[in-house]
C-alpha cells in the first residue's frame, strides 16, 4: 500500500489523509509544496490517478 512507502517520513499525516480520501488543508498543499521529497509528492498523485482511472493516461493535442 501506498503509506508503507513515507514510513518516517515527514509527508506520512499526508499520506494518510490521501489513503482515507480525506480532503487536504491549505496546510498540507504548502507542505506538500515545500517538501523536498519531490518524488514522494509524485508517488501520491500517481496513487490518486490511478485509483480515480485505472492506468490510463489522458493528454490533449491543439492544433496551432
């Protein structure tokens, strides 16, 4: 599961509140900003992603 990857780490109350579904504080959006752990911050939207749509990707193409 995803919280045994920020096991002592400083993004762990983070995690967890992602883990339940919980809605993030403005509190955590700045952490998770000014955390040095980039790919920790990276491993949790991928999480969310891929619970929200499976493993496929969306982009756009515009036409110029």
């Amino acid at each position: 599961m995803i919280l045994e990857r920020f096991k002592g780490s400083p993004l762990l109350p983070i995690a967890e509140k992602v883990a339940a579904g919980t809605r993030l504080s403005f509190e955590d959006g700045v952490a998770l900003f000014n955390s040095p752990d980039v790919l920790g911050v990276g491993a949790l939207a991928n999480w969310v992603r891929e619970k929200r749509h499976g493993n496929t990707g969306y982009y756009n193409v515009t036409g110029t």
